[in-house]
C-alpha cells in the first residue's frame, strides 16, 4: 500500500503538528523529522539500525500519537531522521499500517 494521508503527530506538550505523510509498505517503521521531535518534546526512548538505500545507519526511536483524519489514533514507536529536503516529513511503515514482518 503506498500513498498519502494527512495525520496528526501528537508530542507529550499536548501539542500536534498536522503533515502529509507518505504511506510505505516498504518500510518497516514509522520515520518522522527530528524537528517535528524536538518541536512536540518527544524524548529518545532508544535506537535501531535501519536499512535503506544509502546503506545502513542508526536512528533515535520515540514514542509518537498519529491522528487519522477519522480521529483513529496509533501510539507506535518511530524513527527520527532529517527529512528536511525530503518531500514527505513522515513516512508511515508496516507498524502504522498494522502489517508485520
């Protein structure tokens, strides 16, 4: 399943920040931009080695809400990266989509 949706990302401030994120059934996790962590005051709860095609590298993990425009809410754990010159700043994984492994 690829394509887009509009989401909320919710932080531990309460706060949200309403994004087009890219649906990927190719990726395993859920990746946001370290901004929009740093802005909703999400703290790093880990890290994981993704795969992807640059190579390998390892990433921050936290905890993340998305809202659905529907009001469907999944607290899941995502990868942080700089998506800033990206044209999505979140991908949503097989972990959103509710697909394992």
């Amino acid at each position: 399943m690829n394509g887009t949706m509009r989401v909320s990302l919710w932080g531990k401030r309460s706060w949200c920040v309403d994004v087009e994120a890219r649906l990927d059934s190719g990726a395993a996790r859920t990746s946001i931009d370290r901004g929009f962590a740093d802005l909703l005051g999400l703290a790093v709860e880990g890290s994981v080695k993704v795969r992807n095609a640059n190579g390998s590298q390892k990433r921050d993990l936290v905890w993340i809400e998305v809202e659905d425009e529907a009001g469907a809410i999944v607290e899941l754990e995502a990868s942080l990266a700089d998506r800033s010159d990206l044209s999505y700043p979140a991908i949503l994984g097989r972990d959103y989509m509710g697909v394992s492994e």
